[in-house]
C-alpha cells in the first residue's frame, strides 16, 4: 500500500505495442494504449511487440522499457550473434538484433531528426545525401560482428569476474567474450581470468604498432595483482586518491599511426577507438577544409594533435596552427608529437578561457572536435568573430551537433557538407564531420 505522496512504480509491468520511430539514443518510440510514452530498447521501427517497463512512475513523462517478446518482427531483425546482448543483460550494444544496413540507416534517421529539430536543416541544407558510410572492412553480412573495439573496459565484479555494465545500471553482465572486442584486446585473454580486489581492467591494443595495455582501477583498499597476460603488456594504475594514472611497469605510453605519422598517447589517453578512425577522420576533415600554403588554423579539443599535424603538413613552413586541450596529459603528448614541426603550437587549458587570452582576432581555418555536449553558444559566437574561409566541425553526438551548427547559423556560417561514419557498429554511436563556411551576401 502506497501514501498519497509516494509514487507508484511501474517497472514490471507489460504492454503490448506497436513501435514507431528510432530515437537518439539506442532505442525506438512507442505509445501504450493509455498514450504513455516508451523508450524501447531491443526493438525496431513497425514491430509489434510486448514491452516490459525498466524504469518508471505512474506520473513520468515516459517510460523506460525492453522488448521482451517479438509478436510481429520487423524484416531487418536477425537473432542477436552475441549471446550477452538482449534485455537485463550487457549495455555495451544496441543493435546486435538489427542488420548491419538496418543500423546504418537508423543512425541517418536519428542524425536528420537532430538536424531538423535542434537546427532546422533537412539534410538537402547540410549538404548530406543522408547516408551513413561503414568503415572500410566493416561492411559484413547479417549475423557478423566486426571486431572494432581496440579499448575495451572491463567491469569486474564482487567475486573478481570479468563483465560489462548493463545498460544504465552499475551491475555486471559476466562475460567470457566481448564480440566487438579488437582481437589485439580478445588476445591478451583478460576474460579467462579473475581478478579480484579490482574494479575495473582497460584494455588498450594500439593499432599503429604492437603495443597492449592494461589500466587496472582496484576497489577501494585494494591490491594490484601480479598480471600475466597472453601477450606482453603495458600496466598502468588508477590512484585511489587523485584518480590520476601511474605507470606500474612497461612503457607509459602506446604508440598509433594516422596520415602517415606516429602518435604517442600517453597514461590510457584519448584515441579513437575504431581502428580506421583516425584516418578517416583526418580524410574527411582534410577534404573540407583543403588547406592551403601559408594559413593559419586552430585546432581546438586537439587531444594528441592528430589534425593539427596532418594540417601543418598541407600548410607548409609558412603557415601556423594552434592547439588547445584542456588535458596537461594530452597536451604533453601533442608537443611531443609535433616537436619536429616548430609551426605548431599547444597550449594548455579550457578552449573558452584559452581562445580569447590568445588575442586572435583572425584565422583561415577552424578544427574543432568538442567533447559529447559540444562546443556551446559562447564558443561558436567566438569562433565565428574569426572570419575562417572554413570550419571543420567533428562530432560524436548527432544532438550536440545539431545545437552548435544551430548556433552557427546564427552567427553567419552555414553547412556546406556533411559526412555521417559508422565508427561504432553494433551502438547508437555515429560520428560525424560537417565542414561550415561564412554565408555570403549577395550582390
């Protein structure tokens, strides 16, 4: 029995639906007949289905929920290749139950949806032909699973097994193989073992050389085991104190290569993790902005430097390019990267503190490539002032995009391009390169 001021949970409870559209985020809309809004994972768009509710109260504004059962299936579902996707188990995938093109298209239509909603642009407006492209190698038949992932972080359990999170919860879905693992990460055998007294183990297989990694996180009081994996590895540690990472034993360090240079990244670092990430990154973003002798450029959320490298090679000796990464670790990594190229420089800090004590009133070029939640409005009003003959906008989240090519258009830059990538198969992840120039007035 329940007090007026407690509210009534529904998770538990069952409704059979029919769904509707994909949405941001891994899962498909739906209506109950009472009209409740369900956010359903383990579905897809015009399947019938009975939807079971995860989280949720008589008054939410929605609901959570996983398909449970199937009553009429959609022609682009396949059984799940991996035994450890479906509802309660692991959160790592979203669309093992989808054929590869089904997941492609579905991203698209969640990029146009953020598009016109957050941004008011058809795709026609964004200069997107609405197409989300594979990586090269991943473009396989139904029921295959490219193994991509080269950095995997493993959750451990109470007893020291090996396992992933389940989705939006802290507990751990055991498993002895994750299907989308890189096989430099499934080779070190890290899921054969137990590990007790830790939290978590990052796996890190670089895939411009052979150096593996390890970053192991113990739980509170914990002691580190003595590793000894299939393959030679680098450890590193996790303090419980700071959170900062220490080198145990081996190099600090993994080495990757993109557009034909060695990058070093450092202490478990940012790096893409689709092996052909980078390159295609670098392509796309090369392709729009074709840099010219001589330009001035900012690289902003630079990480390691990977495109103000492959910038200060098209720009020649006579050009400049500025960096900006509020990572000491990841700046650290960029100077060093980039030490044979005096052209370019790094500096540490938040880019909206940084960027305006840098007194740059004007640059040709602009790269940016923000965290998750973007570059937000003050950020793009700046970038703006600048008068680039082109921006290069590199985006992990369709909705963060969407908001900052809105604020873009405010400011006088409009999309001339856009590039969808699926770098994440078998996730709702998308990545994205839209390449913006100033709107100009008519004569």
């Amino acid at each position: 029995m329940t007090t007026p001021t407690e509210k009534q949970s529904l998770v538990g409870e069952e409704y059979e639906v029919e769904v509707g559209p994909v949405a941001h985020g891994g899962h498909c809309i739906a209506r109950t007949a009472d009209g409740r809004v369900l956010f359903v994972r383990h579905t897809l768009p015009g399947e019938k289905i009975i939807a079971r509710v995860t989280e949720g109260e008589e008054d939410s504004r929605y609901l959570r929920a996983d398909a449970v059962r199937v009553i009429e299936a959609s022609k682009d579902r396949v059984e799940a290749p991996c035994r450890f996707a479906g509802p309660g188990k692991c959160g790592g995938c979203d669309w093992q139950h989808a054929k590869p093109g089904a997941q492609r298209r579905l991203k698209g239509e969640v990029i146009a949806e953020q598009l016109q909603r957050l941004a008011g642009l058809t795709p026609e407006e964004a200069g997107w032909d609405g197409t989300v492209m594979p990586a090269e190698g991943d473009k396989l038949p139904a029921g295959q699973v490219p193994a991509w992932r080269t950095r995997v972080q493993y959750a451990i359990d109470e007893e020291g097994r090996v396992g992933l999170r389940k989705h939006r919860s802290h507990d751990v879905e055991p498993v002895d193989h994750c299907m989308i693992a890189a096989q430099g990460v499934s080779e070190l055998g890290i899921e054969k073992r137990e590990w007790p007294q830790m939290a978590s183990v990052e796996a890190i297989a670089a895939t411009g050389s052979s150096d593996r990694q390890v970053v192991l996180t113990p739980r509170p009081g914990g002691r580190l085991p003595l590793v000894e994996l299939d393959k030679p590895v680098s450890v590193l540690r996790v303090e419980e104190k700071d959170g900062g990472v220490h080198r145990v034993h081996g190099r600090a360090f993994v080495r990757e290569r993109a557009d034909g240079r060695t990058y070093r990244v450092g202490m478990g670092g940012f790096w893409q993790v689709h092996p052909q990430a980078a390159d295609t990154l670098i392509k796309a973003v090369m392709q729009g902005l074709m840099p010219r002798k001589g330009e001035m450029a900012l690289d902003l959320y630079c990480g390691v430097g990977i495109f103000a490298g492959a910038i200060a090679e098209r720009v020649g000796e006579d050009g400049a390019v500025l960096g900006i990464e509020s990572s000491k670790r990841a700046v650290e990594d960029a100077r060093h990267n980039l030490q044979d190229m005096p052209r370019v420089r790094v500096e540490q800090g938040k880019v909206e503190q940084i960027l305006p004590r840098t007194r740059i009133t004007e640059c040709d070029l602009i790269v940016l490539d923000p965290p998750r939640a973007g570059a937000g409005k003050q950020t793009v009003k700046h970038l703006s002032s600048l008068g680039a003959r082109r921006i290069a906008y590199v985006a992990c989240d369709p909705a963060a995009l969407a908001r900052d090519l809105g604020y873009f258009r405010e400011n006088g830059y409009k999309v001339r391009t856009l590039r969808a990538f699926d770098l994440f198969p078998m996730t709702h992840h998308v990545e994205c390169v839209a390449i913006l120039e100033p709107v100009r007035e008519e004569a």
